[in-house]
C-alpha cells in the first residue's frame, strides 16, 4: 500500500472517529448498550433448573411415603410447596402454574411393600414447559431410584447379606464446567450474539448518514478512491467493537465468573475476523439503503435472528432438520461462538479450531470484496 493511500484511509477513519464523537446516539450504541445487554440477557439467561415448585397428594400417609417426601424435599432442586387432597386440586395447581409436577402415593403403599408387593408412586407433570418437566422428572427418578437402593440393601443385610456390590456402578465426572452452570456457557454466546448485532448496527450507519447529509458526493468528486474510503469507514468501528468485546470479556471474568482457560490472544485473533465481517456487512447495508433508519432495521434482522436462532447459541443444531442444518454454515455466528466456548471453557487452541478460523477468514474476505466492489459502484453512480 502506497503512502499516500494509507494517509487518505487514517484520514477518512479520524473523520468518522469525529462524527462518532459528536453523535451522542452512536456512542451510547457502541459503548453503553453491549454492556447493558450482557447484564441484562447474563442474569436472565439461567437455564439451571432449582426449586422445582412440587405438590405431594399423600393417599397412604404412611412410614414409606414420609420417608420419600424427606428425601425429596431435602435437596434444592425439589421443593415441596403443596399437601394436595384429591385430582381436582392437582389439575387446578398446575393449571394455575403453582406447581410443575405432583406427586402420588396410592392407598396401601406401605402395605404393599411389607408384603413384597409392587408399589407405584404416580409423577404427574405440566408438560407445557418441557425443559422444566423434563428436569423435575429426571430429579425424582433418580432420588426415587437411591431410595430404592438403599431400601433393597437394609433389606438384604437382615437377611444376612452384607458387602453387596453392585454390578454396573456409574460414577460421574464432570469436565470444563463441573459445577454444570448454565452461565459458563451462556455467557461466551451471548458475547458473539451481542458483538454481532452491536457492530453490524453502528457500521449501518456510516454510509447512510454521508447520503442523508449530502456530503457522500463530495466525498466521490476527491481523488479518494472506493477502497481507501471503505477501509477508511470500517477500521473505527472495528476498533470500537473489538473495546467492546475486551470490556464485556472482562465483566463476564468479574461479574459472572466465566473462565478463560485458553489463549485469549487466539480469541481476539478469530473475534477480529468476524468482526470485520460484520462491520462490513453494516457498511454495505448501508450503502444500499442510504437511509440510516433501513440501515439499522436491515442490520437487526440480517444479524440478530440468524445469529439467535441458527448458530447453536439457544438450540443444538444437531436437532435441526437437516435443511436447516445447512443453512446454519452461512450463518458467522456459529463459527464465533464454537471458537469462544472452546477457548474459553475447553482451553482449545487454533490447531483444533482451525476450520472455525478458516470459515470466518473466509466470511472477513468475502464481505470485504463485497464491500470494495460496492463502494466502486457507488464512486462511479
């Protein structure tokens, strides 16, 4: 690059570095906002599911059903919020959202047992939230299964039989998130999703408001040529961004207590790529639309539903159909949020992400070309 033309590029960023500056409304977007929504979707996002709000219609009132309430309701997921007296007063709780699930011990329970008899305990669920009533199922069946356990052993040591092993024994260990903590991975999605949606929407603005104002003609009569002004525009934000993504890294580390366990360099490295891609992608919708209110609306719904929806931040992408699956390989959000949980919680470095890194190379370059090839086309219209 030619002297002359990296001047004309550092004056075209310091120009747009002052009407950011003197325009209150961009700088509330690209300083204030993305901090803002990470606090907000960080404490809302909580996908942990605690104190399931359960009812107990106890027909036995026995030994064994006390027994099982103790278990259940002395753990923090389970809690015991209602003592139901017959069906009604079940389909009324749930349908009034008291409850999730209810619990029912038939008649005769304890005498059942004590007679080697089959006894069975009914869970009756609201499977309107199936996350919810998923979760709660799996919590008393496994409490259920321990108090099984530990009845068929006491019962095997009257008999005489001690030191019982059990043939298949599960133990359990959890890696790079052992507390299984919802906002360990949350939080480095929510991070793409808010870069992605904050750059593209400070970036629509620039080309638009040059039309609005009527100074975008005088800009093309200046031997300024369609690349220096592109790259001119796209570098400020690129650097605002990439403020934006050390100050919410930083408040993910203090406020959430996220982990980086890799390379933090490498994650600025592949965050850099996609956001130059999509600071480009705002610039060329802004110089499609030149209209700065388009430009934002555009910038929303090309960034923020795809990146929500497609790129396996809120829904696993294997359970897609397998359309839709290929649709998400198009979506750059996918590739960013893949590299930062990795790093983040895994520790991965570059050598097992390199496709990752390559797709959003790719995404940087073909919006950039797209981007000069625009930017021509508007210096010779």
């Amino acid at each position: 690059m030619k002297l002359d033309s990296f001047i004309r590029i550092v004056v075209i960023a310091e120009k747009e570095w002052i009407q950011i500056r003197r325009d209150i409304r961009s700088l509330i977007l690209a300083l204030i906002l993305p901090v803002l929504l990470l606090l907000l979707f960080g404490y809302a996002l909580n996908m942990d599911v605690k104190n399931v709000t359960v009812g107990v219609y106890d027909q036995d009132r026995s030994v064994l059903s006390r027994l099982i309430i103790e278990k259940i309701s002395a753990t923090e997921y389970i809690k015991v919020t209602r003592h139901l007296r017959s069906f009604g007063e079940i389909d009324r709780a749930i349908d009034e959202s008291e409850i999730i699930m209810a619990i029912v011990f038939p008649p005769q329970l304890y005498k059942n047992f004590m007679v080697n008899r089959p006894c069975k305990v009914q869970l009756i669920v609201d499977g309107s939230d199936p996350t919810s009533a998923l979760v709660a199922m799996g919590y008393v069946r496994s409490m259920l299964f321990d108090i099984n356990h530990d009845i068929l052993k006491s019962k095997l040591n009257r008999f005489g039989l001690k030191n019982i092993e059990i043939p298949v024994e599960v133990r359990t260990r959890v890696w790079y998130n052992e507390t299984l903590e919802s906002k360990n991975f949350i939080v480095p999605g929510l991070l793409a999703l808010i870069m992605a949606i904050i750059s593209a929407l400070i970036a629509s603005l620039t080309m638009s408001r040059e039309w609005e104002r009527g100074t975008m003609e005088s800009l093309i009569a200046t031997p300024l040529r369609p690349h220096e002004l592109f790259m001119g525009k796209l570098l400020p934000y690129v650097f605002i961004a990439l403020f934006d993504l050390v100050i919410t890294l930083f408040i993910g580390a203090v406020v959430f207590h996220v982990p980086i366990r890799g390379n933090a360099l490498e994650l600025y490295v592949a965050a850099l790529l996609f956001l130059v891609g999509t600071c480009g992608v705002g610039i060329l919708i802004s110089s499609a639309t030149k209209v700065q209110v388009l430009s934002i609306q555009l910038a929303m719904m090309i960034t923020y539903l795809p990146s929500l929806i497609l790129s396996g931040f809120v829904f696993p992408i294997k359970n897609m159909p397998l359309l839709v699956q290929c649709v998400t390989y198009f979506v750059p959000a996918r590739y960013l949020i893949a590299v930062m949980k990795s790093i983040a919680l895994k520790g991965v470095g570059y050598t097992l992400l390199w496709v990752q890194i390559a797709f959003l190379f790719a995404f940087a370059c073909i919006v950039t070309v797209a981007g000069l090839r625009k930017a021509s086309l508007n210096a010779v219209g």
